[in-house]
C-alpha cells in the first residue's frame, strides 16, 4: 500500500509549481507592469528626488551664503567696534589734552590775577602810607607848634609862618633819620 501512495503521489501533480502557462501570463503582467512603473512612476519619483534634492542644495547654498554674510557682518561689526573703542580713546585723550591745557591757562590766570592784586595791594599800601606820613606830618606839624608856641611864648597862629616852621622841622628830622640811618 504504501507503493501505491508514492506511485501515485509521484504521478500527481506538485500543488506547490504553477503551470506553464500560469507562468507565462504572470511574467507578461509582471513585465507590463515593470514597464509602466519605469516610464510613468519611476520618472515622477525620480523628479520628485531631484527637486527635492535641488531644493535641499538651495537650501544649504542659501544657508551657506547667509553664514557668510553673517560672518562679514560680525567681522564689520568687530571692526566698527575696534574703531569706536580707538576714536574713544582718542576723545578721551583729546579731553585729557584740553584738561591740562585749562587746568595751565586756569593756573596762569590765577597767577596774572594773584600779581595784580598783589600790584593793587602794594599801591593800595603805599597810598594809605603817604597818607599816613602826610596826616602825621600833619599832626607832629601841629604838635611842633603847640611845643613851640609853648616854649617860645610867641604865638605862631600865622598859618604861612607855622607852616614854614614845621617845614623846617620836619627836613631837620628828615635829614636827622638819614644821617642815623648811614652810620
């Protein structure tokens, strides 16, 4: 019995092969098939890919241009930078230049009005000296003719006398101080 199954299963059919021509019209569908995925899908895919793509370049080609232009932006930036710090630094240095050249001409006028009052200050003494000497001249004049109307017993009330006679006191002093002052 056993003979006969294998006898028999040897003469069937495999279920698992297609037939021949089962073969033959799937490789006609499958190459039908093939051909209209390579004209009509493939190309569209492919275009799709490729703008994509393009797109993607673009983008980096933009992306790549941009960071360039930022890069010459912050290098003009640094510059501009650099050249404020250094006219800054010149201003500053300009205001430490006027500084000093203020602070002398402040120091000079300071000086020019310290000498002129001083100048003002010596005037103003030696006429409030002559003053002095004139009003003391004035008053031992006076005294010399009270001292003298006194001893002498003679009025001097003639003011054209009195004054000729302490004029002539007075030059006799005078002429004394210098002789004292020479020795």
């Amino acid at each position: 019995m056993i003979d006969s199954i294998v006898l028999a299963a040897a003469e069937a059919e495999n279920p698992l092969l297609p037939k021949i021509p089962d073969l033959v019209w799937s490789s006609v569908v499958f190459v039908i098939l093939l051909t209209f995925f390579w004209v009509k899908v493939l190309p569209n895919f492919k275009k799709t890919l490729d703008a994509r793509t393009e797109a993607i370049e673009g983008r980096l080609a933009e992306a790549e241009r941009i960071q360039a232009e930022v890069a010459t932006q912050t290098a003009d930036i640094a510059k501009a930078q650099e050249n404020s710090r250094a006219e800054a630094s010149a201003i500053r240095e300009q205001a430490r230049a006027e500084g000093v050249a203020i602070l002398a001409e402040l120091k000079e006028q300071a000086s020019v009005e310290a000498a002129r009052i001083t100048a003002t200050a010596k005037q103003q003494i030696e006429a409030e000296r002559q003053a002095a000497l004139v009003s003391l001249r004035a008053e031992v004049g006076s005294l010399a003719i009270d001292l003298a109307s006194a001893v002498v017993g003679a009025s001097l009330a003639n003011d054209k006398v009195a004054g000729k006679v302490v004029d002539d006191f007075l030059a006799e002093l005078e002429a004394g101080d210098k002789a004292g002052k020479k020795k």
